[in-house]
C-alpha cells in the first residue's frame, strides 16, 4: 500500500483498505461472474471464480464465499498489516483456496473499507461527500442500483485498469467488467534438504522442489571431495517431495551429500552433512496397534483404513488379499495410515491386513490383524439390465410368458388423495368442535353472568 494506518485500532493492524480476491480455478462448474456486495462490478465470463475471498483489519470481516453454495467460512485464513513495511499480508490455505494455485487465474482489487458500508465497502459516488468517495456516478435514478464499481484499485501485471474500472454504463444499466491476471511460472528451487535417520551404514536425505524433476545425490567422505559429483551420483524419480536412502556407508565416519537438480542449462544444488553412528543396528522394527477398521466413503463406497505404529521410522508396505499396497518407499514415520477402497467391495466375513517395515538399516519385520466386515458393511450396487430397463418403460406386457415386476413407487395417487380428504375432515371436525367448545364456554358465562344481576 501507498499508506497503511490504524486509527480504528483494529486487530489486524490496519483500518482503511479492503482487499478482494477472486479465484478463477479454470472450467469448473458453478463459477460466478457477479462479484461480492459492494463491490459493485462483474468479472468476465472467461474469468468466472470459484471461491473469493474478502479482507479487511476487522477480524469478524474476513471471509471466504463458495460460489456454487454461497457458504462463507473464516477459516483456514490469516491478515496482517504491517503499518512500517506498508503491506497486507493475506495467507489463504489449500483447503480454501484449492490445491494448484499456480495454475489458477485471480482478479485482485481493493477499496476504502467502510464498517458500516455494503459489503464493508465505502461508495464512490459522483461528488465527494461525508463518509463518502468522489469521481463515480450517484445510483441510477430508474432502478436505484448502484452501477460504478467502488472498487479504486485492481492489480494489473498488464492493460489499463482506468478504462477498465470505468466501462460501467449507468443509464444502459450495466456494471464494469473486470479481467485479472495468470500466475507466472515458478522458477524451480531446490528448497528444505535435511537429513532423516542415520545408521552406520546408511542416511536418509530429504529434500523438495517446485517443480517435480528427477534429482541426481551423490554422497562422499566429507575429505574427498569428488572432481565429478554427477559420476559418482545416483538419480531419483520425478516429484516435487523428495526422499532418498543413501546405502554403502562407513560407520562412524564423516560424510558430505549433495543433492543436485537439472534446470535449463544450470545445475541448483544443496549440500549437507551427518555422520554415520558407530554402532550397526540389527534388531528389527516393532509393529504396534494394528488396526484395520470398515468406513465408509462420501460416494458410499467401501474403504478400509489400516493403522499401525512402529517403534522407528520405517517403509510401508501393506498385504491385503491378492494386493499389495506401497506407501513410503524410504523409512520416514512412526506414525502409518493408508486408505484402501477394494474393488469389488469386499463380502462379509473376517480377512487378514499383513503389514511389512523396513527401518533405515534394512531390518525387517511383519505382523497380521485380522478384521470383520459386517452385513451392514456391504455396499450393494444393483447391476443394470435390459430385462429391468424394458420392464420401466412399460414394455413389459403379462400373459407373454414373462412375469411383470411389480415397481414399489409407493402410495398411488387414489390413496394419496384419500389421505388428504381424510386429513381435511379432521381438521374441519377439530375447528367444529373447538368453535362448539367456544360457545358452550360463552353460554356458561352469560348464565353465571344473569345470576348475578338477578342476585343484584
């Protein structure tokens, strides 16, 4: 920002701007072309957005909007405003926003925050005013609808945000229609190399890049620095979480790993350092708490979640009837969680989870659970066929050797109807005996009423 202030107090540390983000996922159903209250403008049918996201120094103003539902949600979203560096910072998680944000598009603007205002807006209008901007247009006088936007900035890499912000056209009644940018591509970086368990004669390296690449690691005597790292280097598969065991080391001796990634026509790299231990490790891994439980999925479809500790990191690798689940191929958690959807769903009756882990020192260990799939737990899925199909459309005709099925659509209209006639008797009788009540009550009252007067 040009000027960031406070003099509301507000807890995100700023008071005067309101910042909008309009994410375009791509051609996904149900995106929206009308922007949030307030704003008063459109986006381009190009640029339609599938969740918007609205931020202000008000905690209780930020939020995030679905547009196929409409549902808004605070969650998952962080604003700060940092008065001295002039900046907003709005962080967004995955979950909110959606998982590939570098392949989404965003129309980014901003106004003058108005607590009180539509939207958390403040209106431009035509003439400046109290509590109000100038250089718009007032509300058109046949409709009363506001048509110029409020919005006083949109973030452009590229084009001409005035004419843009401008094209509103109050007395054809249509509002400005905005356009954003695509995020540029991300360079590749190597970025967050660590070392992972370390025996004595192996290490394991992890390492992330932006862009999923095969990687080449090469791995030396911290004193014997190679003349060519790529001859003596391995290569690993494609993907942007890397994890990879060094194997044919020396115990307890000082080494030196680099991690090394083609890009272009220059190498990135990242060096790191560990020494192995001075003890060999063979005792295998411990398997605790196995566990195979019955769940099922959003579309109803059978899954099995399979659990299990062991006492070190370790590889996963899960043995389930004629199938061979893999999960992390190098030794990375204690903790283990897989999800399997079997395929047919599997009938009821007791199965058997095997479970093999690997540590980094190449033990290895086994252990089986048994588990039970309830009647309850089988999902059944009624197979389509011609003889049904033809017997809904009322082709099917009795006294032609076939027995018609008969369809169970519940009550037929006759007895529906009968049902409702029913339904207004007794509710007619009801009144007719409420308002009897009511005069029988009003009869006793004139009669203790006369008795009176006449006592009188």
């Amino acid at each position: 920002m040009d000027e960031i202030t406070d003099h509301w107090g507000l807890a995100n540390g700023f008071s005067h701007q309101i910042v909008q983000i309009y994410v375009d996922r791509g051609d996904e159903a149900g995106g929206r072309t009308t922007m949030l209250e307030g704003a008063n403008a459109m986006v381009h049918e190009d640029w339609a957005w599938e969740v918007a996201i609205s931020a202000t120094g008000e905690p209780g103003a930020v939020k995030a909007v679905e547009a196929a539902t409409g549902e808004t949600s605070a969650k998952g979203i962080e604003v700060d405003g940092d008065a001295e560096a002039n900046t907003i910072t709005i962080t967004v998680s995955k979950n909110v926003i959606g998982p590939d944000v570098g392949d989404y598009r965003y129309v980014i603007v901003l106004g003058s925050q108005d607590g009180f205002g539509t939207g958390k807006w403040r209106d431009v209008d035509e003439t400046a005013k109290t509590w109000r901007l100038g250089g718009g247009a007032d509300p058109s006088t046949v409709d009363g609808v506001d048509y110029d936007p409020n919005i006083v900035d949109v973030l452009l890499p590229e084009g001409d945000q005035t004419s843009m912000l401008a094209s509103y056209d109050v007395g054809a009644q249509q509002h400005a229609v905005l356009t954003g940018f695509e995020m540029p591509d991300v360079a590749q970086q190597v970025y967050g190399a660590a070392v992972g368990e370390v025996t004595a004669s192996t290490a394991v390296v992890l390492w992330s890049t932006t862009v999923a690449t095969n990687a080449s690691v090469a791995a030396v005597l911290a004193d014997e620095s190679p003349s060519d790292w790529s001859a003596v280097a391995v290569e690993t598969p494609a993907t942007t979480n890397h994890a990879y065991t060094v194997t044919g080391l020396e115990a307890g001796r000082a080494y030196w790993v680099r991690i090394m990634v083609e890009d272009g026509e220059q190498t990135l790299f990242a060096d790191l350092n560990f020494t192995t231990s001075n003890e060999s490790d063979v005792t295998p891994p411990e398997i605790l708490n196995l566990a195979a439980d019955v769940l099922s999925g959003s579309s109803g479809a059978m899954q099995l979640k399979i659990t299990w500790y062991t006492d070190e990191a370790t590889t996963e690798t899960v043995g389930l009837l004629d199938a061979v689940l893999q999960g992390d191929e190098v030794a990375l958690k204690k903790n283990h969680e897989m999800i399997f959807i079997p395929d047919p769903p599997l009938a009821a009756g007791t199965y058997d989870v095997t479970v093999t882990a690997v540590d980094a020192s190449g033990n290895s260990n086994t252990s089986t659970a048994s588990f039970v799939v309830d009647e309850e737990d089988v999902v059944v899925v009624p197979e389509d066929s011609d003889d049904e199909d033809d017997a809904s459309d009322g082709s099917c005709e009795e006294g032609v050797g076939v027995d018609c099925p008969t369809a169970n659509t519940g009550p037929s209209s006759d007895v529906l109807l009968g049902l409702a006639l029913l339904v207004v008797l007794l509710v007619v009788a009801a009144l007719v005996r409420t308002r009897r009540a009511e005069q029988d009550m009003l009869a006793d009252e004139h009669a203790v009423f006369d008795d009176v007067l006449d006592d009188a």
